[in-house]
C-alpha cells in the first residue's frame, strides 16, 4: 500500500489578537499510518513534542494538534503552517498569519493645569432624609432657598434625574397681592356705602 497524508481542515487566512489573549490554531491530517502534525512558526516547530489526539479508523488515522497560546504577546506574531507526514508522504498547510496588538491603556495625554472662574461656584446642598414618597418638605421657608432643586434615582438598572426651580418670594408676592386687593375692594365697597347713605339722606 502507497503511503498517503492528506490534510482536511486547519485554521488559515488571517488571526488578529490582543496581548493576553489566546490563540488557537488547529490542524486535522489523515493518513495511511498514524502521521506526525505539528504546526510551524516559519522553519520552527511549535508543537513538537506535546501531546495529540488520534483516531485510528478503517485502517485510517486521523490526527487533530492544536497549538494554543493562552496569553498573546507581540513575540507570537508571525505566519505558521501545518505541517503532516505519513511515512514518505508529506504536505503542507495554507498559511496563517498572526497579528497580536499593544492592548490599549489609559494614557496621560496632556498635564491639567489651574483655571479662573468669574462667576461664584454653585453652592449644593443635600437634604437628607426625605418622605417614602420621594417628597422633601422645607420648613421655614427663607430666601436663600432660592435655587434649583434636583433629585436624583439611581440603582443598578440606571440613573434618572429631574429638577425643579424653588422661588421664595413667590408665595409671600402673592399673599401681599391678596391682602392689597382685599384692601383695595374694601375701600370701595366702604365708599358705595357712605355714597349710598350720603344719596338717600
């Protein structure tokens, strides 16, 4: 019987990795006897020497080698091919290229530096506790608690804010308005009647 190896399935074409990422490469031969696979990084085997799996049958064996890098570094760049023998018979893989990138990290781009603001700082201030509702009651009312108010609901889902414009003096401007008005129509009621006394006498 004529030795015979063929390859049916290895990983070619082009892999693109990150440092500390894996690469995984696999290579299946058949042959006439159990052959020898193992995947090259150009002139130099990557896997001699480790174990494979085989499976011999109908007097055909079958063998699957993967070469595995758990963590990529830029030295595991390169073109690797699969190479199987059977005896005299030989053959060789497409290749593959691999590409393994810096992995990106924070980086300092420009040195802060000191800023004026001409406009006062906002003052914030938190009310805490507030009602089961949600509800924050500000008791006696003063003007310096003037400003916007905003309340804020965050969990683990997301976050969700609205806010509110607090205006003092709103309440007492129309308190004083009320009262003026109620004066004012008091006059004239007072003078309808001494007009209407001053009429009939």
């Amino acid at each position: 019987m004529k030795d015979f190896v063929k390859i049916t399935s290895s990983t070619e074409g082009v892999i693109k990795v990150k440092q500390g990422d894996t690469i995984e490469l696999e290579c299946t031969a058949v042959g006439s006897f159990t052959p020898s696979v193992d995947w090259y990084k150009g002139d130099i085997p990557v896997t001699y020497g480790e174990d494979n799996n085989y499976i011999t049958k109908f007097g055909v064996t079958r063998m699957v080698v993967r070469y595995i890098e758990d963590c990529a570094q830029l030295k595991h760049e390169g073109t690797y091919t699969c190479q199987a023998e059977s005896g005299s018979a030989s053959m060789t893989s497409p290749s593959v290229t691999v590409f393994v990138s810096e992995k990106m990290s924070p980086r300092m781009l420009k040195n802060g530096g000191s800023c004026k603001q001409d406009q006062k700082l906002a003052r914030i201030t938190r009310y805490s506790p507030i009602l089961d509702s949600g509800d924050l009651i500000i008791r006696n009312l003063r003007w310096p608690d003037m400003g916007v108010y905003m309340c804020v609901a965050e969990n683990s889902v997301g976050k969700d804010i609205i806010s509110t414009f607090l205006y003092p003096m709103l309440v007492s401007f129309i308190l004083q308005y009320s009262i003026y008005r109620f004066c004012e129509i008091s006059l004239l009621i007072c003078f309808y009647n001494y007009l209407f006394f001053f009429v009939l006498g």
